[in-house]
C-alpha cells in the first residue's frame, strides 16, 4: 500500500545539511517549495462513521485517491496570494503543477521537520543557519565541499514556511493524509481534467511520487 504519511520520524538538526540530491544541498528543496496552505482538512468517512486512513489502513487508499480526484474537481477552494503568485509567475500545466508539488515535498520533507523544529523552539533565522552551517562542517570533508557546497535558506523562504506553519497551527487539526498542505494547488490543476480516468492516475502518482522521493 502506497502511504502519504512520512514513515520515519525527522531527522535531527545536526543530520540535515550532509543530506545532498545530486548537486543540489537540501535547503535547495525548502527554498523552491510550492507555498502551502491548510485551508481544508475534508476526508471521507466509513459506513460506521469513521474516517478513511490511506496511510495505515489497506483497501483505504484506492478509495481515498478516487474520492480525491473528484473532491478535488468539483471543490473550489481559495488560492493565497503566494500560490497565486507562484502560479502566475511560471506558467504551468496542471500535470507540472501536480508534479512539483509531489517532487519537492518529498525529496523536502524531512529538512521540512527539521525547520518546523526549529519554530517550535523559537531559534531565529540566524540561529537556524548556524546550526546547519556546523553540521555541514561537520558532516563534509574538505574536498567535497567545493561539489556540496553550503547553501543558506533565505530569511523570505525561512518566513514563509514560518507562516505556513502558524496557520497549520492556528487550524489545530491533526492530519495524516499527504496532499493537504497542497489541496488549493491539487484543485487548482484537477479543476482543469476533465476524464476522471486521467484525475484519478495523476492522483495516485501524485502519492506515490512523494511516497518514493521522501523514503530515499
């Protein structure tokens, strides 16, 4: 079964610079994530009144991905003016849209856990850098560094997923189900498929697609 639950807990601070994706350092993926928004946390329920769980219970998530793929057609949910603005600012299909968001989420996920963290323990932008920077240091030797070199999260990136978070806060729902940080963008594309044969697939490897980069 195809989970869209991360199946590992974060990765400690003092991990998360030595983690690269070819060239690319790993603050690369915080820095180019699609915004994310929690505005809906809608998941069907059961004949006995309970709610679907795709990520822990079998035969739950064929149903939840054709649930999706319609819910996510017919629903109109509100775009922010930061997914607006990085809607309109690179024009793309919705299949792309679908495609980074499932990309970069799950290759991010983890240094995601590690910044959320970093919220949680009021530590500054400033601090946060610190603390990656040592840990690369510490996680490199010298003659790779020139290839791997340390790439600071810009204080915009570093507040914006600040914001994001404050609102997933703010909201208090516990979620487990991986494309509701992302349902305004989802809508935005599978608003624009008509044949439910290709929403339901895009949905599917959408899951998949994250469930694969986030377990690498």
């Amino acid at each position: 079964m195809v989970t869209g639950e991360k199946k590992k807990k974060g990765l400690p601070m003092s991990l998360m610079a030595s983690m690269f994706l070819g060239s690319k350092n790993m603050s690369w993926f915080l820095e180019n994530f699609p915004p994310r928004s929690f505005v809906d946390f809608t998941v069907p329920k059961r004949s006995d009144g309970t709610e679907l769980d795709a990520c822990r219970v079998a035969g739950d998530y064929e149903t939840y991905v054709a649930w999706l793929a319609d819910y996510l057609h017919t629903a109109l949910l509100p775009l922010s003016p930061v997914e607006r603005k990085w809607l309109d600012a690179d024009p793309r299909t919705p299949g792309e849209v679908v495609f980074e968001c499932s990309e970069t989420y799950g290759y991010g996920c983890w240094d995601l856990d590690g910044l959320i963290s970093c919220f949680e323990s009021g530590a500054s932008h400033a601090e946060y850098q610190a603390e990656m920077h040592k840990a690369w240091l510490e996680n490199t030797v010298p003659e790779d560094r020139e290839s791997l070199p340390f790439e600071e999260l810009s204080p915009e990136a570093f507040e914006r997923v600040r914001q994001e978070w404050m609102q997933e806060r703010a909201a208090g729902v516990e979620w487990h189900h991986a494309d509701i940080p992302y349902r305004p963008l989802l809508n935005w594309a599978l608003r624009q498929i008509p044949d439910p044969v290709v929403r339901r697939d895009e949905v599917d490897w959408y899951f998949r697609n994250f469930s694969d980069n986030a377990s690498k």
